[in-house]
C-alpha cells in the first residue's frame, strides 16, 4: 500500500520505518527498565562537561532515561528524575570505592543479567539490570579492569 508523497524503498518514509523496527527491540527493553549499550563516541561526547581532563569512557549502557559510564578513572551513573528530566543527579563513584561487585547471567527464561555493586560504607548493593543484548561479561571484565588495579 502506497501512502502519498512515497517513492518507494529509499523513500524518506521507508527509511524511517527501518530505523523503528531495528530499534523497537531496544526502545522496548528501555521501557521495562532494563539497561542497553550506547556507543562510548557518543557517551563521550553527550557527557563531555562531567569527564575530567583526560578521563575516557570505556563503556556505557541506557537505561529507560538514565545513564550508566565507566571511564577510565569511575562509575558513573545518571540519574534524571522527574518527570521532564530536566532534574539530573550525577552520581561518580571511584573504582577504588568498590568493594566488591557480582554478575547474575541471563538464564532461558530470565532474559536479563544483573549486576550488583557493593560500595564501601553502604551496606547495601547499587543494582542494575541489562538486557540479553549486553554481554555481561564485557561489564565484569571492564569494572575488574578498573577496581583490581
């Protein structure tokens, strides 16, 4: 079925159709909370007034609105709160402050990996989930990387 003004496959309509479907799959998961990859480049760059002189993002995932980096110096996480989200708390935590971390697999029917980081002087775990698209072990080998130094 053709809509106006298509002109055909290359059509500025179809394209954008192609770019829905291949991200529906990680909008969705965004939507249930759960933390997909974005590109360290971009990371860089969009949070470049937080980074140090010098300090590089390693990795970064997206969760719903929030943003988990690891640079080559911290953990940080995110938070925008509210409604709009114009409201952002910036939480830095250094690797030297981890005391220890676990990873939770993907299972056949959990689809999503966990992972739990215990940061000295709080008793109780920051937990984060990510979906099957995150390979979990790049996560615990990146923050055993930087917390074992």
């Amino acid at each position: 079925m053709a809509l106006a003004g298509d002109a055909g496959e290359g059509s500025a309509w179809v394209r954008f159709l192609k770019i829905v479907r291949s991200r529906k799959t990680g909008a969705l998961m965004g939507l249930f909370g759960n933390a997909h990859t974005v590109d360290p480049v971009s990371a860089q760059r969009d949070y470049a007034r937080l980074l140090g002189q010098g300090e590089q993002v390693h990795a970064a995932y997206l969760l719903i609105r929030d943003t988990i980096l690891f640079t080559d110096r911290r953990l940080v996480l995110v938070d925008k709160q509210g409604l709009t989200g114009k409201k952002v708390e910036y939480h830095s935590i250094p690797y030297r402050s981890i005391t220890h971390f676990s990873v939770e697999t993907a299972g056949h029917f959990d689809l999503d990996a966990e992972l739990k980081i215990w940061i000295s002087g709080s008793p109780a775990p920051i937990e984060k989930t990510f979906t099957k698209g995150v390979d979990i072990y790049e996560v615990q080998a990146i923050l055993t990387q930087f917390v074992a130094r």
